[in-house]
C-alpha cells in the first residue's frame, strides 16, 4: 500500500484530497497546524473504514524546526502532497515584513525544504511530489501580491525539482482556479465574487473533489512529470 503525505489537509481542499487518496487505496497522513480536531475526526472516520490507513502529523510550517520534525517522522513515502498554504490581502503599499516571511515561508519555503528532506524516501518508492500552486502564479490576483510571489515560485519550484529530483521522483502540479471561497481575514466582497465568476467559461465555481481528482491522476500518471494542470472551469481563457 502506497503512503501520501498531504500538507493543511484536516478541511477543506486538504480533507478532499485526503478522502480521495485514501478510497484509492493510499494510507495517508494528514498534516494540520491549528485544525486538530478536525483532523482528529477526519482520522478517525478513515480508520473505521481501513484500520491503521491515517496517522496525523502536527507542525507549524513557519517553523523550519518543525519542517525538519515532519521529515524525520516520516519513515517511508510514495508521495508528498504541499497543499497548505496562507492567503489574505497583501497590497504593495501595505505589506509588511512580517507578511513576506509568513507568506513565503508557509507558501513556498515549506514545500522546498519538504522535498529536500523527503526526497530520499520518495526516491526509493519511486514516488512523486505534486504542489497545489494556483492560477495567479500566471496572472497576478490585484492587491495580492506577495500571495502571487509565492505561487509564482511555486509553479518554478515545481519545474526545477521535476529536472532535480528525476528519474526517481516526478513532481508535478495542480493550479486551481476558483474552487471554495476564502475564509476569515480573506473574504472578498459580493462584487469581487461575481467579477470571478463571470471570468469562469464553466459559468461556476470548481468543487474540492475537481481538485482532488487531478491529484490522484497525477500521482498515477507514471510518464508525466513538470507539468501544471490547471482546473478552473477555463477561467485562464479569460484572464
Ligand atoms: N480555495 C480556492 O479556491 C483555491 C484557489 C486557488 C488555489 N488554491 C490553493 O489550493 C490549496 C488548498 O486551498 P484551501 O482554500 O483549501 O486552503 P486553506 O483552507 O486556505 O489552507 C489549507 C491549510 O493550510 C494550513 N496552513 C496554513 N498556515 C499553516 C502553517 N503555518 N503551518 C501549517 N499549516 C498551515 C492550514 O492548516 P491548519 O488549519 O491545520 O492550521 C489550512 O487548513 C492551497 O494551496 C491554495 O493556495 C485554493
């Protein structure tokens, strides 16, 4: 049985592609920072189904400490999933330092610093790594800009490990487009949603599992590595 690791996975996004994974057979660990309970639950649910097929491993991704903690607890990887991620406003003007390390660090060093310890351990599986980057790393979101950076890096991250880590290990990833709205100190406005959704050719959001799917082909797709699929209902056509 193949293991996945899936980075801010207890909701949301994460929790789906956790799901899926785990009904193709995947044991998965479910990373999580603040969202512990939900995890917990989520755990539990899986195991039910398939004892001993979901473990949880806690760690705050800002840290690098933590990072380093993640990689040695893990003993043995088939694939590494980067999913967790921050995204509030950050314009130009009023961004602070603060927010560039956050951004970057949980957006974009994590993913580096996870691959470079995993590596070894994907490598012997002839494992894959797919990141959740965004269709912003393209074509930048207004008054995000630190957000876009960091997905941006992402997407070239992605491509330089597909050179770096081959032929061992594939790395690929998943750009959504808009699939479940902010939360918190994010939300946008009635008039910001609706001039999103009126971009979406499919003339609707995406949904978590659109997102999860495109994971699972991935991680099956055994020729395909460096490579972004975007799932955005063909909102980049009209970008
Ligand atoms: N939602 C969309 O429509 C959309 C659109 C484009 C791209 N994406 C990308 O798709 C992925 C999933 O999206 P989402 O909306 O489901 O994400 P989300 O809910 O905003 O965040 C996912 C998880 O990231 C974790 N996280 C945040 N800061 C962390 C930290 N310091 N340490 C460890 N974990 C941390 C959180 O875990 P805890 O709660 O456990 O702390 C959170 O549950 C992200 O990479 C996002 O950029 C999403």
């Amino acid at each position: 049985m193949k293991t996945a690791l899936i980075t801010g996975s207890a909701a949301r996004i994460g929790a789906e592609i956790v799901k899926t994974l785990h009904s193709n057979n995947f044991k998965v660990i479910i990373h999580c920072n603040q969202s512990q309970v939900k995890a917990q639950m989520l755990k539990d649910e899986l195991n039910s189904l398939r004892e001993n097929s979901a473990q949880i491993i806690i760690g705050d991704l800002n840290n690098i400490e933590a990072i380093n903690s993640i990689n040695e607890e893990v003993t043995s990887l088939d694939l590494l999933v980067n999913n967790a991620s921050v995204f509030y406003p950050n314009s130009v003007e009023s961004s602070s330092i603060d927010d560039w390390d956050n951004i970057l660090n949980i957006n974009l060093r994590a993913p580096f610093f996870l691959s470079q310890g995993l590596s070894k351990k994907l490598a012997k599986n002839s494992g894959s790594i797919i990141n959740i980057i965004d269709i912003h790393a393209d074509r930048p979101l207004k008054k995000h800009a630190i957000y876009n950076i960091s997905k941006a890096g992402l997407k070239m991250l992605t491509q330089t490990l597909a050179k770096e880590l081959a032929p061992k290990v594939r790395v690929n990833g998943v750009s959504p487009g808009s699939i479940l709205w902010p939360q918190e100190n994010a939300q946008l406005s009635d008039a910001e949603k609706s001039s999103m959704l009126g971009k979406i050719v499919l003339k609707r959001q995406g949904s978590p599992k659109d997102i999860a799917d495109a994971v699972l082909f991935l991680a099956m797709a055994n020729y395909i590595t460096g490579q972004i699929i975007n799932v955005d209902g063909g909102r980049t056509l009209n970008q």
